[in-house]
C-alpha cells in the first residue's frame, strides 16, 4: 500500500508539474490542486456520506431495524411472561400450594424447557439478524462499486479513491453527491417510503 501510496504521490507531482511547465512564476502548485485547467484523473467517493446519502440504503436500513425491533420486542413479551410463571411457581412453592413433590418438579422442569427454548430463539434471532444485515451492506456494496464502473466509463477516471483510504485529498476530486444522485435514480425507494 505505501508502494502505491507513494507512486501516486510520483505521478501526481509529475502529472502537476508537467502540466504547469509553462507557468512562469516562481511558485510552483501543489500536484494535488488544478494548474492551469488541469485537474488529475482521479477522484474519491466519501464512502459514510454516500451511504447516508443513497435512500435505498437509508430505506433497507431501516426495515432491518423495524424487524429486529419487531422481533426483540415479541421475544422480551415472551420472556416478560415466563417470568410471571416462574414467579408463581416460587410463590407456590412458598406456599406449599402443590399437591405433591411430582407436580411441583414437573412444573419446574417445563419452566425450564421454556427458557431454554426461548435462550435459543433469542441466539436465533441475533443470528438471523446478523446474517440479514450483511447481506444488506453486502448488496449495498455491490450496488455502489457496480454503479461506479458504470459512472466511470463516461467519466474516464484512472483512480476512484475511498476518503477514508486517503491521508488528504482536496474537495476538488469529491464525487460523491454525483455517485448518490445517480444511485438514487438507478434504484429509487420503494412507494411506501416516499
């Protein structure tokens, strides 16, 4: 990576300097910076802007949330009533409500199983949802990276950079409001949404 790092750095200030030879004055531009109408083909998309940018993405976001809300929900009533039997068990107990040790440890032990299959329901949710959001943020990469190259056959780029893989770049080179717009026409929210 510092190989490449540094090579772009090599081209940009050769690609800058060559492009300014004709300047004259003493100050030499910055590589990075357009010199003379010249801009470097090369450009970066603000990777956490974007997605917050592309409403398919603040859409599938939201029913993904919607659900585990929805299912998190439905598993704490659950809990919240199991507890309510366990709670009546230990006062029966107290009381010595039950007409026989076997009925009192049949009760406790189907307590049990409940718990243990609600314990596992809660395991297969959490897996489920998790399983669910990658393959959200998996299609949603997908969605941008291809919608990329499609934009980059018209725009002619050489590098399209990720901000975050950058130390600095200048605004100059920013895409992203271009990549979320086109994003946005290609795949627009559902009806429901809007």
């Amino acid at each position: 990576m510092r190989k490449f790092l540094n090579a772009l750095c090599v081209f940009a200030l050769v690609a800058g300097l060559s492009a300014c030879a004709g300047n004259k004055s003493a100050e030499v531009p910055a590589a990075t910076e357009e010199c003379a109408g010249h801009k470097l083909p090369i450009a970066y998309v603000d990777t956490d802007s974007l997605i917050l940018l592309y409403n398919y993405a603040q859409e599938q976001e939201q029913k993904l949330v919607d659900k585990i809300e929805n299912d998190r929900a439905n598993l704490n009533a659950r809990v919240a009533k199991l507890a309510k039997r366990q709670e009546d068990f230990q006062r029966k107990v107290q009381n010595n409500a039950f007409l026989s040790q076997s009925s009192a440890e049949q009760q406790y032990n189907e307590l049990m199983k409940e718990q243990e299959r609600l314990q596992q329901e809660a395991a297969l949710i959490d897996a489920e949802n998790l399983q669910a959001q990658q393959a959200m943020l998996q299609e949603i990469t997908n969605d941008i990276r291809s919608y990329i190259e499609e934009y980059n056959k018209t725009a002619g780029y050489e590098v399209i950079l990720q901000k975050a893989a950058t130390v600095y770049i200048s605004n100059a080179y920013d895409i992203t409001a271009e990549i979320a717009e086109g994003l946005n026409k290609k795949k627009p929210v559902s009806a429901e949404e809007k």
